[in-house]
C-alpha cells in the first residue's frame, strides 16, 4: 500500500510518497507489522492477521484509528463480547479501550493510526 505524508514547511505543504516499508517477522501471535509513518505526536501502523490468528486483549495509552481494509473476524472486548468485522470498516478506540481479535477467517489488514492523547 503506497503511503503519501503531507506536512507544511516554512508555510508550503509537502509530500512525501513512499512504498510499504518491509514487514516486520511476525510476533507471538502470528501478526505481522510494517510502520509507515511517525512522528511526535503518534503513529501509522499497517498490520496483517492471517485467517487463524487471534491477538489477546489489549489497549493503548492514545486514541487509535483502526481502518480494516479487508478482512473478516470478531473484534471481542472485555467480558466475551463479541463485534463481528467485515472490510473496509472503521475503529476508533480511546485511551484504554481493550479490545482483541479471534475467529479471524479472513486475512486481515488494517491500518491502525495512534495520536497520543
């Protein structure tokens, strides 16, 4: 997925196109991570859950936006509850929200957008 970041420099906007930086080995869980962008403020994560894989609960200290290009799973939060996902979708998660991914039966890739808070 081809990335273009704008940014304003001495009162022009910029861009900057760049190819998907290699992916990372997967982790404990069988996901796979490329960053494609960061800054102070936060970051741009593109990730890959391939069909099979769950990723724990978990949360993050910041607001994230989670776009779900393509895929098919259940999102589960805190207490067995269950949101069943079909790409393209859109997340947004504030500061603290936990949340996990189970039944993924679709290889998944999202783009999740981290803004401290």
């Amino acid at each position: 997925m081809r990335t273009t970041i704008f940014s304003l420099n001495h009162g022009q906007v910029e861009f900057q196109v760049s190819a998907v930086p290699p992916w990372a080995d997967p982790d404990e869980f069988g996901q796979v991570a490329a960053q494609l962008h960061r800054s102070a403020n936060g970051t741009v994560t593109l990730y890959r859950i391939p069909a099979g894989c769950s990723v724990p609960i978990h949360s993050g200290p910041g607001y994230a936006l989670c776009q779900i290009v393509a895929g098919r799973g259940k999102l589960v939060l805190p207490g067995g509850r269950e949101v069943d996902y079909h790409g393209p979708e859109v997340f947004m998660f504030e500061p603290g929200a936990l949340h996990g991914w189970q039944e993924v039966i679709e290889d998944t890739l999202l783009t999740v957008c981290e803004v401290k808070a």
